[in-house]
C-alpha cells in the first residue's frame, strides 16, 4: 500500500467514527423543571427556559403565591423575562402576583410559544389591557384554566 492511500485511510477513521457517534446522539429535549415558591426562583427559571434551545416546561409549587416585587431586568416593564422560545407553565393552582406596593409593571410579555395551565395572574399592569405589547403586537399566549385576576389581564386574554 502506499504512503499516501495509508494516510487517507488513515484520516478517514476517525472522520467515520464522529460521523457515527454524531448519528446515535439523543435528540434535544424539553427540560422539565421543578420551580420553589420564591419569586426570585420563578424569574430565573423563566430566564435559563430563554436560554435554552429545547422547549421547556417549568412546573409551579402547587398553590404558591410568587410575589413580584420589580421588573425582571432594571427599566423593564414586566416582572418576568420575556418570552422568547417554546415554554409552557404548569401553574399546579398556584398565583403569579404583582405587590400591591410594587411600582407598575407588566407580567408577562411572550414573544415566543407560552402556554399557560392552572395558575392565576394578579395585579399586573398593561396599558392596552391585553397581554401583548404596548403597540398591541406580540402573541399574549394560550391557556387552559388561566385565570387573570383583578383589574387588568396581563399575560393572557
């Protein structure tokens, strides 16, 4: 064999042997996440779901109350992340609720694909009082048993 033929084949095993591993590799999945009553925990995990590639399904502490104090980034106007990817909420009975001291704020803006199960939205606040943006785009999500509460519906119609 020549020189040149023994490096190709050479070269061309470990070219083969990535190709196969590549081949068998798990598809990407949803990160599933179990979320503490803590307001500070729900605003992270909304954040590290953005991050993600994967849809994510965070579920709520059944019938907590995750209280927000502030917009999620300063000079923001709503008291979670954005949605920016696939995310779905298992809310599990619980309420995501705006301080009654708490400066004005939006909770929930969704850019990406929200969907919304048994959990209570309270307090927010949207100048248009719907769940998109103050231009009226956005998609303000889908929900099964979303219950916005008190005098705005933010997050969902």
């Amino acid at each position: 064999m020549s020189r040149s033929n023994d490096l190709l084949r050479r070269s061309l095993v470990p070219v083969a042997t990535a190709g196969a591993l590549a081949l068998i590799a798990p598809p990407a999945t949803a990160a599933d996440v179990d979320v503490p009553c803590d307001a500070s925990a729900l605003v992270e995990a909304v954040a590290a779901a953005n991050a993600s590639s994967v849809p994510d399904v965070l579920s709520l502490t059944p019938n907590c109350v995750y209280t927000l104090t502030a917009p999620a980034v300063p000079a923001g106007r709503e008291g979670l992340p954005a949605i920016a990817g696939k995310l779905t909420v298992h809310g599990n009975g619980a309420t995501i609720a705006r301080a009654a001291d708490a400066p004005q704020f939006r909770l929930i803006t969704n850019w990406g694909d929200l969907s919304l199960d048994h959990v209570t939205l309270t307090g927010g606040h949207a100048q248009d009082a719907v769940g998109a943006d103050s231009s009226g785009s956005g998609n303000p999500g889908r929900g099964t048993r979303v219950a916005p509460a008190g005098p705005s519906r933010t997050g969902v119609r």
